[in-house]
C-alpha cells in the first residue's frame, strides 16, 4: 500500500515538472489548457451582462429603482397612510359609518409598484413564525382578506372600558387596539430596531404588555390621528393650541401659585 501510493506521488511530481517545462518552452503567444472553452465563457458571460443592462435587470439597477420609489417625496393622503375600514368578511355595509369601541375593523395602506390594498394582520406564534426581535406575535401585511384582519379599539381605563363599548371612537385620543383573533394587543417596541430601506424602524408586533396593575403599558397605546386640511400641517396634532386654552392654563398656575404661597387667597 505504501508503495503504491509513493508510485503515485512521484508520478504526479512528473506531470507537474512535465507541465512547468512545457510553459517554459512554448512562446507567450502559444495558449495552453482548455483556453478555447474559456473564450468561449467569457464571451457567454459579458453577452450575458450586457443583455440585463439593457434591459435593466442587474442587480445595481434594480436596487436604484428600488430606492427611487421608496424614498421619492409623497404627501400624505388617503393612500400613504393607514385607513380604517369596515370587516369585509362579517359586515361589509358599515362603510362611512362612525367607529365606535368594541366592533371589528380593518387597517390597510396601498402598497407597492401594483398599488394592492395591503390588511394588517397577525395570527398566533409559532416556532417558525414570530416577530424578528422580540420572538413575540408577528404583525404583517397581506393582501388576504380574512378573519386574521380583524381588530378592535377598547377604551384605556380598563375600569371603564365596559361602559365605554358601544360609544363613538373621539378621533386623536389613546385608545387600546386588539387583535380579535388572537386578543392580543397591537404594541410597538420602540427598544427593538429593524434595519430597513428607510432606516432603523421600531419593531410593531402583537403582544399585551401589562403593568403590575393588570393595565396595559404605553407600548399598548394608540390613536387614531385625523388629517389636517391646511397645506402646511399633515395632522390635527401639529395644530398649535388655541390660544384661549394657553391662557386658561396660566391663569390655572397662577392661581395654584398664588394659593401656595397664600393659603387664605381664593
């Protein structure tokens, strides 16, 4: 056995001493190996290259798109931002009717190059299936239209939350907004980043996170922001307060100053 393979060693230390003598001897000019089929390739591979530049599949052309249509100014209306709708799948006739806590609704965007109505959905954890960094309940966008659509608004003092259910949503107030499948709430990680074409990117994901309490944390709460129809303000809370309101509250700390120093001041 030893012999052979020795055989073999010094039998390959000759093709190589072989080979070494044969570039030594052959002109630059002259083309060793398989350099026929090599032309060939590289003939293949810029035809190639040059075929997608054309017609702008290349990966580098590619991500430009991308990126222009991502981060291309837009103004915010009805399509750039979230809109509630009614459920599709139980009722379909409480388009344009007021919001009111306890009923199911939809929240969608249109989105991507097809301008699809995109749902936000979730459905229960599994072990191949969970939110990227908190490995909690995943929140994401589809164009299914089904149950796992569905959420609801619940009042935020949950000691009045039963009296609440029923009555309208006011629009711009902390409300609590559950998934109805699952009953977990809507939560955004603020502490837990997403690299994404816009940056780094809270995490949203379904998860009730409850005080010692038994009251759900701020990363429970939301609010359903109106739009502004001035130009210059994209919200109802970029509105400055009126003035009567600024001056009603410095006449309030007036007041309890002057109390504190005097007790006897009414």
């Amino acid at each position: 056995m030893a012999t052979s393979t020795l055989t073999g060693q010094v039998q390959e230390g000759g093709q190589a001493r072989e080979r070494r003598m044969a570039q030594n001897l052959y002109s630059p000019r002259v083309r060793l190996g398989n350099w026929n089929e090599d032309i060939y390739l590289e003939e293949e591979l810029m035809k190639d290259f040059l075929e997608k530049r054309e017609k702008g599949q290349l990966l580098i052309q590619r991500n430009r798109r991308l990126k222009e249509n991502l981060l291309r100014p837009v103004i915010l209306n009805s399509s750039t931002v979230f809109k509630i709708l009614s459920n599709q799948v139980e009722d379909r006739n409480a388009m344009g009717q007021v919001l009111r806590y306890g009923q199911n609704f939809c929240l969608a965007i249109t989105g991507g190059f097809e301008g699809k109505m995109l749902y936000l959905s979730s459905d229960h954890r599994t072990l191949l299936k969970s939110s990227k960094r908190s490995w909690l309940q995943e929140v994401y966008l589809t164009d299914e239209v089904s149950y796992l659509n569905c959420w609801q608004a619940a009042f935020l003092d949950p000691q009045l939350r039963l009296e609440y259910e029923g009555y309208p949503i006011p629009a711009n107030a902390k409300v609590i907004i559950n998934h109805c499948h699952t009953n977990r709430g809507l939560a955004a990680h603020r502490h837990l980043f997403l690299s994404t074409y816009f940056g780094k990117e809270a995490e949203v994901a379904a998860h009730t996170h409850l005080d010692s309490h038994r009251v759900e944390k701020p990363r429970n709460h939301w609010m359903l922001v109106t739009g502004n129809p001035r130009k210059d303000l994209s919200t109802m809370l970029d509105l400055p307060k009126p003035p009567a309101e600024d001056s009603r509250a410095l006449e309030q700390a007036t007041k309890a100053l002057e109390q504190a120093v005097d007790p006897g001041v009414q």
